[in-house]
C-alpha cells in the first residue's frame, strides 16, 4: 500500500498537540514562518538531536518570536484560597444539618482542596480537614477519618480539640478492627487529658469517666465493616520471569529481524491464559480530563481526594500518593500544569516530561555514557526502543524539537536544573541541549510504544456480565518490555491494568518460535484491511503483514459458520485438510469421503472427519458454558472454560472461526475483570 503523506502528517501530530485547543499550534506555525519553509525543510538532514536543539535554538531568524515565547513562560495553575474554602465549609456543614451527607461530603472535599497548607490561612485548612472527618466517621469511611485527624494534630489543630481527635481516632481503629490501637490510643487520650486540665475540673471528670466506660467496653466491641475498595489481583508470571526481562516469562525470547526489529516469540509452547506480562509503567501520566475523578499518581478512582498542598488542579487518593508525587516529579510540573493544558500538548508531551521529573538530574549525567547499551538500566532499555527517525519528515522533526525546547524551558523555570538556574539565557548549556536531546528522543518513541491505560466499567447487577462493560480511558504509559510485541490484526494477547501495571495474557496457543503478538487498535473484526493497513502505515510506519491482511479476513458480521480442518499428520503439517460447515440438524455438509492433505499428502480417513465435527459439536458446548459462566459472574470457571475451549479449538481449525473470535473476547472480559473496575449503580 502506498503512503497516504496527509493522513501520516495528520497521525504525528496529534501525538505532538491538539488542532482544535491550545497555542502551541500558532506557536509552531509562527515560527516555521519566521525560520522560511525551505530552511524547515532540510530540517531532518540534521542527525544529531542534541544538533538539531541548537540550531533551532540558535537560528537568527526565530530569535524574536522563539525567544520572546521561552522567554515569557510564567507559572499558570490553580492555587489555594481560603475565602472559598471558608465558603465550601459553610455550605458543607449546612448541608450536614439538613441531612445530606452527599452534598455536604463533596462541599467539605472541595474545601479541603481550596485550602491554604501554609501561611496565615493555613488554620482553614485544619478547620476544612476536621469538619470533613466528622462526616466520614459518621460514613464509615474510618481509614479516610483517621488520615484527616491525624493530619490535623500535625497541622496545629486547636488545643480544645485534641481530645475529641484522639476520641476520633480511637472510633477509627474501633471500626478498622484495629481493638489494640484503639486502646492505646484512649490511653494517650486519658493521660493527655489529665495533664490538659485542672483535677478539680468537671470537664477531666466527665472525660475520665466517658474513657472508663469506652475502654470497658473494648473486649466486646464488634467492630464495624469499613466501606472497602474492589481489591485487584496481580497473576503471577508463567513459568517464573525470564532473567533479562524480569516483568516477562520465561515462555518468552527476544529476537531479532529486519523487517519485525526487536519482538518477543515463544521459547516454549504457550497456552491461552498464561500470564506472559506484568510490568509497571515506567512512565505514566493521568488523562487532564481525569484530574478531577482519578488519583495523579496510582490512577485510582477517588473516594475521599486528598490535594496537592500548592495546587488545587490534581487530587490524590491518599496522603502516600501526594508525599511521593510531590517529593518527585509534580513539584516541577505543579505550577505550570494548566500552561501545558492550554498549549494544547498531546497526552505523549506529558509523559515526555515525565520521564524527565520523576528522577533527578544527576541520574541522567551518570547514564549519559551507557544509554547506547539496552541493558544498562531501565532507562536505557527505553531509550532504544523504536523511534523510526529515518522515516520522519523534516516538519515532524522540527515540531518535536520545539516542544522539547518548550518544556525544556519550563524545567528550567521550575527550578529542575537548580535554583539559580531559573532564568532564561540566549545560550542553552550543555546539560540543557542534553536533557532536551532526551526529550525529543522520548517525543519520538512514546508515538510508537505508549499503551493506553484503561478501567473497567461495569453494570452492578451482574458485574461482568458478558458485552456489558466499557473501557474508560483514564491515563497512557510507556512499558519498554510490553512494547517488545509486535502487531497482529488477530493477535495472541490480551491486555488489561491494574493501576499503572500492565498484565497481558495468552489469548490463544503458541508453538515454539511462533511471534508473539498484540494489536496496535485496527483489529480485523472490526476494519477492513485497507482501513487497518492505512492506519498503521500513517500511525506506526509498517506495512502490516500478518495473516488476516495476507489471507483478507472477513469482518466479523461477515464470517460464516464454516471450519477451516487442519491437516492431523503425524508430521505435524497443520495445513487446511478441508473446509467442513455443520448445519442445525448437526449433519456436516460435505462428502464424508477420505481426503488428502493437498501441502503434505497425508490422507484422512472419513471417519476423522466425523469424529472431528463430533469434537466441534462437543467444544461448541463448552465455549456455550464458558459465556455463561461469564454472563453470571463466575470468573473463574468461564476462564476455566474458555481458555480451554481456545487451545483446544486452535488446535483443531485454522483461524477465523467465529466462535473462537467470540470466546477471546470474553477471555478479555474477564482478566479485565481483575483489574481497575468500577461498579456502576
């Protein structure tokens, strides 16, 4: 198929910025203006990217528009204030005293996330945190509570309410089953107390007596349920990890070719269900439309969101995930995330970057020498993934190398080179054209490599029930092993997430040596081939030649009852013996006559074939019971079922079989099924 170079233009760049949203689109064309389109255009003769950050840096005729834009880069985010998180509170607790503890639960959040964490109004804060855990104990939402009270006592809470905290938290732990905790923490409760006020003083008696009463009662406390998240499974690899990959299985070897580069193939026999993958992202970042839903950091939907203490435009679903995005990567994207939001970066931009914030300077300086060598680190390994630079137009290269440059800047301006370093200059420094030579690179290979990140939505009532859930997109991560599958239009495995981490599994049997294959989106039940061949020759820069292009598969409304036999030789040929279809009556249509192998000569008697149409008739029953099992929730067993149904079919008929098609995709229900799932009302 030849090229279609608008649709592979358009393809790049949104994988660079938005069309429709954003500056930087008038930003690259002001410049391309400025630097002359012939000059653009000789662009990718430039081999080197710390060169090619240089130049286009250096070139005279940009230095207006290209500095005076690097120049200006300011801070740009959602900050605190205490005047409307004074006024969420109000109307929190007014909502509490009218008996909506929904509404006043999501008005005393968003108080909390408006709140200053330092300063003169860093009180509101502690007032904001303390009224939401009055409501959350009153939830049941202990572990939520607790965290609350306990940052409060750190956050200079009120000494006349230090004694309601420990009451508090001792109610907490009472209802974690934590029974040991909660004493002790009534025990501090009763020396603090005895210590806070006067001996003759009713209020000490009133406590003394209200904790002898508490403490009495521990040993018949029946502790309360707490509201618990859908807990996720993790499987375990296949035959253990293989030791240059440990996040893959020892089923598992890279190899080698011109045309197919660097992919994973069986190095023993595969089974459909085997767990081939689990890895964590390397880099990831959350969808900005999911800001407000989803955790910045593990990915996790929101119950009770924690804010960043600068910020109000990301939430946390914990304090953990706040220390140890804020200790990393978010304290230099913080202030200039809606800036990236508004320049109308592409997803890809933002993982660009990350790779970047989430370790310190000095790492890069001290693999700076080794990234040539795959395995000298992580970083390395996902640093020679495939960018396919050669292929690149001159406009895409210069694109990307002005995106680097601008978030290059707004490193600098964060303070990630140092803090005396903060300011722009005329003259880029060496660490800077490598950092930005590094960004560019990632720019290049997230196109190629970066997953998609998905929950899965399902219906309460049946919670897997089958072709009654829905993907919901919430973030995209680059996982330099995962990207070492290449594509298939009928691939061999299935994807799900748990978090950031990746699982892929067997969808269906592989021999010794078989390639080992994903699917990049254009599948062949779903696009035709000259749809699917178009798009990953703009999107990914290959010609796709699995068999379902070679062969033409049909769609899947198009596939018909019909069965493709393989050939039974004891040689092991597995060619099309002969093409049966069996009709409602459970009679086969063709000749029961002995047939010969027409690749290898092998001669089946008729009796193979009755037998095999029996066998047919037998495996279409326990697919059957695989989606039933599915249809009512029982995981397990349609696993069981289906994955069963898979090797065995697979080994019988040569694919497209419809039933076979249908059964791997409730195989993806139902592994999904253990990963990030919410539960619809």
């Amino acid at each position: 198929m030849q090229e279609d170079t608008l649709y592979t233009a358009i393809c790049h760049s949104a994988t660079l910025y938005s069309t429709k949203e954003g500056f930087f689109k008038d930003f690259i064309e002001a410049v391309t203006e400025e630097a002359g389109r012939s000059w653009v255009s000789n662009f990718n003769k430039i081999n080197d990217d710390q060169q090619k950050l240089i130049e286009c840096f250096n070139n005279k005729k940009t230095t207006e528009i290209l500095h005076g834009t690097l120049k200006n880069i300011q801070e740009l985010y959602r900050g605190k204030s205490s005047f409307i998180s004074t006024q969420r509170r109000k109307e929190g607790k007014a909502f509490l005293e009218e008996n909506e503890p929904k509404k006043a639960l999501l008005l005393l959040t968003q108080s909390v996330m408006k709140a200053p964490q330092t300063g003169s109004d860093k009180s509101e804060w502690c007032s904001a945190l303390w009224d939401r855990s009055h409501l959350l104990l009153s939830q049941g939402e202990f572990s939520f509570c607790l965290s609350d009270v306990q940052i409060c006592l750190k956050n200079g809470l009120p000494e006349n309410l230090k004694a309601d905290a420990y009451w508090r938290m001792a109610e907490c732990y009472f209802g974690l089953k934590e029974n040991s905790k909660g004493k002790l923490t009534l025990l501090i409760l009763e020396k603090w107390v005895e210590k806070a006020f006067p001996a003759d003083d009713a209020l000490l008696k009133e406590w003394k007596t209200k904790l002898r009463e508490k403490i009495k009662e521990v040993p018949r406390l029946m502790p309360f349920e707490e509201n618990k998240p859908h807990s996720h499974k993790v499987p375990i690899l296949t035959k253990g990890p293989l030791i240059e990959f440990p996040c893959a299985s020892s089923t598992l070897r890279l190899t080698e070719t011109k045309v197919g580069g660097k992919f994973f193939v069986a190095r023993d026999p595969i089974k459909a269900g085997d767990t081939l993958i689990v890895e964590n992202a390397f880099a990831a970042c959350l969808l900005p439309e999911k800001c407000g839903t989803h955790c910045h950091h593990c990915f996790q939907r929101l119950k009770i969101p924690m804010p960043c203490a600068t910020c109000s435009g990301v939430s946390f679903c914990s304090v953990d995930c706040m220390e140890e995005a804020s200790s990393s990567y978010h304290r230099f994207e913080c202030k200039y995330l809606d800036l990236m939001i508004g320049a109308g970066m592409s997803i890809l931009c933002f993982i660009a970057l990350r790779i970047i914030t989430q370790q310190k300077l000095d790492f890069f300086l001290r693999v700076k020498d080794k990234l040539k060598d795959p395995k000298s680190c992580d970083y390395a390994q996902l640093y020679n993934l495939v960018t396919h630079s050669d292929k690149r137009s001159s406009e895409d290269l210069f694109q990307r190398t002005l995106m680097s440059l601008f978030l290059l800047h707004i490193l600098k301006k964060s303070g990630y080179f140092g803090l005396e370093a903060t300011s722009f200059t005329e003259k880029l420094s060496a660490t800077e054209v490598f950092i930005g030579s590094l960004i560019i690179r990632h720019l290049q290979l997230l196109q190629f490599n970066a997953h998609e990140i998905y929950e899965l939505l399902v219906k309460a009532e049946t919670e897997a029930a089958y072709c009654k859930i829905h993907h919901n997109n919430i973030a995209v991560g680059i996982y330099p092993t995962a990207s070492y599958f290449n594509h298939d239009c009928y691939p061999a495995v299935s994807r799900y997430f748990v978090g950031n981490k990746i699982v892929l599994k067997a969808l269906r049997p592989l021999a010794t040596n078989e390639a080992v294959t994903e699917n990049y989106g254009p599948i062949f039940t779903k696009r035709a081939r000259t749809e699917r061949q178009r798009a990953l020759l703009s999107r990914y820069r290959f010609q796709c030649e699995c068999r379902a292009c070679l062969e033409n598969w049909p769609l899947f409304d198009n596939l018909d009852d019909t069965y493709q036999i393989r050939c039974p030789s004891p040689n092991g040929c597995g060619k099309m013996l002969t093409r049966i279809s069996i009709n409602k009556n459970n009679k086969q249509k063709s000749n029961k006559k002995d047939i010969k192998c027409s690749s290898c000569g092998f001669c089946a008697e008729s009796s193979f074939l009755q037998k095999t149409e029996e066998l047919i008739h037998s495996l279409d029953k326990k697919y059957q019971e695989g989606k039933k099992e599915l249809d009512r929730g029982n995981i397990s067993a349609a696993i069981s079922s289906l994955s069963a149904y898979s090797n065995e079919m697979s080994a019988l008929c040569i694919p497209p079989v419809k039933t076979l098609t249908l059964a791997h995709e409730a195989l993806r229900i139902c592994w999904a099924n253990d990963g990030s799932k919410i539960i619809l009302p």
